[in-house]
C-alpha cells in the first residue's frame, strides 16, 4: 500500500529523490524493493481511483476493471512527464471480469483505459527503473455520489481474491491499494495529517476483517479529516485478496502508508 500523491512523481520526474525532504521518503522503500525481489510477481493488481482523465462526472462507473493489451498514461496538468505503457494482463483483466460478474457485480469492462497517477506513481515507486509485470487497474469510484459502501467494497475484495485463487495460471500476483489516510488537501486544516490515529486504526484494522463493514464515516471525519481519497475503498479492497490461506504483506514506508478510510454515510459529513 503506498500513497500516489502527484508530487512525488514531481520529485521523481526532477531527480531530487536524494534531497533532505524526500530522502526519507524514497529510502523507506528500500525494504518494498527487497521483498518484490523475494517475491518475484509476474503481475500485479492495482486497486485506485480515478481523478478524471478516464472517468469524469458524467460517465463514473462504480467498479470499472481493465482488459485492455496496455494503459497509457497522459497528461493530467500536474506537469509530470507521462510515463510509458503499462502492459495488461488481459487473461487475468477477463478472469475477474467474468468471475465478478458470476458474484453479481455490475463491472464497467474497459477494453481501452487511460490510467492516472493514482495507477501510475506507485508502480514507478516499487519499480523505479522499469515496469517488469503485467498489470491489471481495478477502479473504485471515490469522487461521484452514490459512493460503494465499505460493506462493497470489502466484497469485492473478497470476490476479486477468489478469482484471483481461481485462475488457471501459474503467475505469481501481487495486490497494491493506492492512497492516503487522513489528509486535508484544502481549507482551515489544509495539509493535517492525523499521525496517531492513522497507526492506531491500522492496527485495528489489521486485527480482523469483519472490522470493516460495520464501521461508519461520521464517528471518524474528525479523526482522517475531511478530504476522500483513494484509501478509502482501495486499501480496504486490497486487504481482501491476502486473506488466509494466503500471507498478508503489508508494505509501508514513511509518509507513504495507506490504509481504509470508510465511505460509508459520506453525505454526513461536514
């Protein structure tokens, strides 16, 4: 689980990893780097949010998966270099497709997609160099009401785990959720991030799934502050597919850790 703040792909893109303020940042993922190449994965899920290049207000899928053969990234007017193509692994993008829809998930099928940096920062982040796996975007609609509940969102992690068991291949797959926990991108707390409670729901978090669908927004916007974001549905959908019998791995570093930030009752906030 990594954040994919656009500013760090400015960092990244200007070299300045090494600098006092990102070093730490960037170092912290040394030990990502030792454990991908332990773990040797031929492809990877990414479960994100769009922030409008493929999906906007007028067409927002709830659930969308990608087929398609490569994702190209464009310009999003953060001023970061586009990357090249991300190649797909269109078996397994076909696999959850039809194995989520057996489960009676609507899915949008995207047989063409544009991925953003929430997709694209975190695959340079945990391969700096190049892009060595197959990838497949699973989309989770954070930004246009009516928003998934936590409740389906940690279905369709569960859904998304067991197709992935269920595929007839010999790849070895990694799951990634991308974004922040608490954050204030705007407003009279612009930039506040909740430290302490950030750790602790980690914590309890990782403690037992069926935590998750039954907690509520409201009780908590105080705590992660007011600004959705991409770990909202994706960290909780990511936690899903490493259930047991598989070994859970999570992957943090510095500023850089995410976890589940509830949807549910988003209307209730102020």
């Amino acid at each position: 689980m990594t954040s994919h703040v656009p500013a760090i792909g400015g960092a990244i893109a200007r070299h300045v990893e090494g600098e006092p303020y990102w070093k730490p940042f960037f170092e912290g993922f040394d030990k990502v780097h030792e454990w991908l190449d332990e773990a040797r994965p031929d492809t990877v899920v990414v479960f994100y949010n769009d922030h409008g290049l493929n999906f906007f207000l007028d067409r927002m899928p709830t659930f969308a998966v990608g087929t398609a053969p490569e994702y190209r990234n464009a310009d999003e007017g953060w001023g970061l270099p586009p990357y090249r193509p991300f190649q797909g692994d269109e078996d397994l993008g076909w696999h959850l497709v039809e194995s989520l829809v057996a489960e009676s998930f609507d899915i949008v099928t995207c047989q063409e997609m544009l991925v953003d940096h929430a997709f694209t920062i975190p695959l340079k982040l945990f391969w700096p160099k190049s892009c060595p796996v197959t990838t497949v975007p699973v989309c989770i609609n954070t930004v246009q009401f009516p928003l998934p509940s936590a409740r389906r969102c940690y279905q369709l992690g569960q859904a998304v785990g067991e197709a992935i068991r269920s595929w007839d291949s010999d790849k070895r797959v990694v799951v990634i959720g991308t974004g922040g926990l608490s954050h204030q991108l705007d407003g009279e707390r612009a930039g506040f991030i909740n430290k302490p409670f950030d750790l602790k729901f980690i914590d309890i978090g990782g403690r037992g799934s069926a935590f998750y669908p039954v907690l509520t927004l409201a009780p908590f916007a105080n705590y992660f502050v007011s600004e959705p974001d991409a770990a909202e549905a994706d960290a909780l959908a990511e936690r899903l597919p490493l259930e047991a019998p598989w070994r859970s791995v999570t992957l943090m570093a510095p500023r850089a850790s995410s976890v589940l930030k509830m949807l549910e009752h988003f209307r209730t906030w102020s």
